[in-house]
C-alpha cells in the first residue's frame, strides 16, 4: 500500500495526539508500517521515524503487519526485499538484529525514565563500545544480540518487565587486516559491556558486567527486576535498609559461588578482598567491585584451562 507524504504527515499529527494522551492509534501505526518497505523515499523514511516516535507500539505493528516476513529472516532467507525489511526494523527498534528479539530500545535515557515512570517496569540499560543497531558493535554486544537478546524466555521476560535503554560510551576498537593482494578485513578487536539495572526512577540498583549464560543472565533479570520493582515502592530510610541488606547478601552469594568455582577446577582459593574505599562507601559498590573481580579471574581461569 502506497500513501502520500502528506497523508504520512496527518497519520503523524494524529499519533502525537494521541500519544499527549498517552494512547497510541493502532490503526494509525498499521497504516504507517505498510509503509516503511518504502524506505528508499521520503515517505518511507518518514513512517520509520513515527514508528520510532511511537515506542514498543510501533515496533509491535511492524511485528503484526509484517509477521510473514520477519518469519523469513528468523528462518535465514534473503532477499532484497527481506534486507529492506531487517533495515525498518532496526531502525524502529535501535538494535541490530531485533528481527529475531522483538526488543525496543530507548537511547535516550529521558524518555526510558518517562516510559519506566508511566508503566512502572524498572529500566536495563546497557553500556557498550559502538552502538547496539550496528554489525559491527563490541564483541560483547554482538553475543548479547545472537545469545541472549535472542533467546525466546529472556526476549519474553524483557518486553514483559523492564524498559530497555543502551548507550555507547565510546567508539569500538577496530583492526584493519590487509592481505596485500587488494583484500581488506575490517573488525573490531575487543568487548566490553555493563547492564545496569534502574528503578522507575533512574536510580541504580544493581549492575552486571561482561559475559554471562542465557540461564545465568535470565535469573539476574528476574531478581533485579523485583529488587528494583520493591525499592521504588519504599520510602528513605526503609529503601537504603532494604537495598544495604540486598547487596550484603548479594556479596555472600558471589563469595560462595567464587569458592565453589574455584573447588570445581581444583584450583587454590583466593579471597575477593575489597579495598578500603569500597569497604568504607558500604555493601553495595563492595558486591559491585568483588563481582567484576570474579568475572575478570573467571575469565582468567577459564582461559588457563583452554589453554
């Protein structure tokens, strides 16, 4: 179906009505993503950027109006057709590959808090070197999108509980490999990521750094996600109290299962000491430095055993 640019920019004036009144038009958003396999044109480009402005709804559209076709991409066919399609669809979404998660990512932190206030679902924002809606982000952001993101029960759980924001906090290293017979490799060389997780209100409650399994990753999710859901329903004093008593116990639960990692690969324990500064700013930034420890000396250890 073909509309005018004008009539795009009706459709657009409607759905920002309706989103003052913080209802969004589905009839509205269907029109609009019909039309965003016009990409190459002005109109096309315009119904991608209302459906942007739309939030999880437009994004929800392009699922329904186009379900056949993303079907394809899941399934790995191509066509240009299909490539023009996985285009509207991340530029909707802001994550690359989010034929195969159906995730909406804010980035901007201002509207994520607005959307977290008004559902009142914590917010996950994600930190990475090079943006989330490119091939080529960092490594660890490149596994989040094909391993974790893409997993069914995490991508249900995220568009059931939290609000998604990401930010790049820097370009991604990059390694140009010439093999002197006119053939040129470009690819980046590194990874590093962090999850936060925010109440409705932006404040932070817990943290994830580096790599993590779907299952271990889900479970984080689903604990957080209630911590945060709890914090933001006290009042100080009680809310400092009851996050202090979360991240001591936070801290147990990585010591043990630092020991009982450590027993597993028969290999001499070794304390996740914390030093004065983190000890004195209290529970929660020790939990935060002994977990990223661990993460580093797991790594460590699990690359002396490849090796």
């Amino acid at each position: 179906m073909r509309i005018s640019l004008v009539a795009l920019v009706f459709i657009g004036i409607v759905l920002q009505l309706s989103t003052w009144a913080g209802q969004r038009d589905p009839a509205a958003l269907r029109v609009l993503a019909e039309e965003v396999m016009a990409l190459d044109d002005a109109s096309g480009k315009a119904a991608i950027a209302q459906l942007r402005e739309a939030g999880p709804a437009g994004l929800d559209a392009l699922f329904t109006i186009h379900a056949a076709g993303i079907r394809a991409l899941q399934d790995g066919k191509t066509s240009s057709a299909l490539a023009q399609l996985r285009a509207a669809i991340e530029s909707v979404s802001g994550q690359r590959d989010c034929h195969a998660s159906h995730l909406y990512w804010f980035t901007d932190f201002t509207q994520a808090r607005a959307a977290a206030r008004e559902s009142g679902k914590p917010i996950l924002s994600l930190r990475l070197l090079g943006r989330l809606d490119e091939e080529f982000s960092c490594a660890n952001s490149r596994f989040f999108r094909t391993t974790l993101y893409a997993n069914e029960e995490i991508a249900a759980y995220l568009r059931d509980h939290f609000i998604l924001h990401w930010k790049s906090v820097r370009p991604v290293p990059k390694i140009t490999i010439d093999f002197g017979d006119g053939r040129v490799v470009q690819r980046t060389i590194t990874g590093n990521s962090i999850h936060y997780a925010l109440d409705a209100e932006g404040t932070v409650i817990d943290a994830l750094p580096g790599l993590y399994t779907p299952r271990a990753f889900l479970d984080w999710l689903k604990k957080t996600g209630r911590v945060a859901q709890a914090a933001g329903n006290l009042k100080e004093p009680t809310r400092a109290k009851f996050l202090s008593e979360y991240h001591t116990e936070r801290r147990r639960v990585v010591e043990r299962d630092w020991r009982n990692d450590l027993r597993a690969i028969g290999a001499r324990p070794v304390a996740l000491t914390a030093d004065a500064a983190a000890l004195s700013a209290g529970p929660a930034l020790w939990a935060a430095t002994a977990l990223v420890r661990a993460c580093v000396t797991r790594s460590s250890v699990a690359l002396s055993c490849a090796a």
